[in-house]
C-alpha cells in the first residue's frame, strides 16, 4: 500500500508501521528490499518510485539504524534517480529528481541525519494515544481532546512546549548555523 501506484501518498500512521518493522531482522529485510525494488520500476512507475524515495527517506530518520546504513551502501540506485525523467502529456519527473537529491544530500551529512532522528524521536514522542490494548499512551491534560485513533496506538496531538523548550530549539539552531559557517571559512 505504501508504494502503490495510488494518486496519494501513504498515511503517517502505515509509515510509521513500517518503520516499526525495521526493527525486525525478517521484516526488515522485506521493506528494504521492496523499496530498492519498488525504486527500479520502469518510469511509467514514476508515482511508486516517488513513494519509495517517500519511504526511505522516512525509514532513514524514522526506522532502525541498519536503514540509514543500508540507504548509504545503496546510494547509487538512489543517485541514478536524481536525473529522472518521465513524460506523460507533462513532465512527470520533477518530484522524484528533487527528492532524490534531498536524500543524497541527508545520507551525505552524518550530524544531518542524526539531527533529523533526533526531530522525528521529538515529533513521535509528542504524539500519544490510546494502544490496540486499550492502554493509556498519554493525551491532553484532562483527558480533554480526543481524537478516535482507529486503535493504532497513535492520535492525540500534546502540544505544551514551554518558552524553555523553544529557547532551547533557538540555541541548537543559532549553533547549527555557526558551525555551517565556520566550515565555509575554512
């Protein structure tokens, strides 16, 4: 379903499914292989071949470590896509050139893939729910703002971040953005 030739994208909810999986020596197996796969496909596929570059780069930040570790020892299957091209009345290629480098680019820069882990644990960790077995994952204060979930143990949204949370998000940039350019300098 994740890299069907549907005209839209798969759920954050099968995403994160399949990035659960990775976790899995077997299962892992499975997706990576169908994503590499799925990447292959003849250009009429250009859709599927979005979605696997969709996928890994979110298995990339989301799933195991053997993901990002993999995606780099298979850069060339994703680098011969940064020239794709596909007409079908209009050219359809765009997307997948332009997604295609944003993932050479993150596989290229090891503190750039550590600080989009980091994003997507801090996102996940501000989502909370109720799980398949009926257990509290958390939710809003006062068990206000429900929101039905379909018992996949994702759903509520628990936005509290406090003044300090944002300071600290400020710092790490402002020392992101020095450290870029200490290298130009040098």
């Amino acid at each position: 379903e994740a890299l069907s030739n549907a005209n839209w994208g798969a759920s954050s909810t099968l995403m994160r499914e399949i990035a659960n999986l990775t976790g899995n020596y077997q299962e892992y197996t499975v997706v990576m292989r169908e994503v590499f796969n799925t990447m292959q496909q003849p250009a009429r596929n250009w859709r599927q071949i979005f979605k696997a570059l969709t996928l890994l780069e979110y298995l990339v930040k989301n799933g195991d470590k053997r993901c990002v570790q993999e995606a780099r020892d298979r850069i060339h299957t994703v680098r011969m896509l940064s020239g794709f091209s596909y007409m079908d009345g209009a050219e359809k290629g765009a997307g997948v050139r332009e997604k295609a480098k944003a993932l050479i680019e993150l596989l290229g820069d090891e503190e750039l893939v550590q600080e989009e882990r980091e994003k997507a644990r801090a996102l996940r960790d501000k989502y909370t729910g109720i799980g398949r077995d009926g257990a509290s994952r958390g939710g809003m204060p006062g068990g206000s703002g429900a929101a039905y979930d379909g018992g996949l143990g994702i759903g509520r949204y628990n936005d509290d971040d406090t003044a300090s949370d944002k300071k600290e998000k400020k710092k790490k940039d402002r020392k992101k953005k020095e450290k870029k350019e200490k290298k130009k300098k040098k």
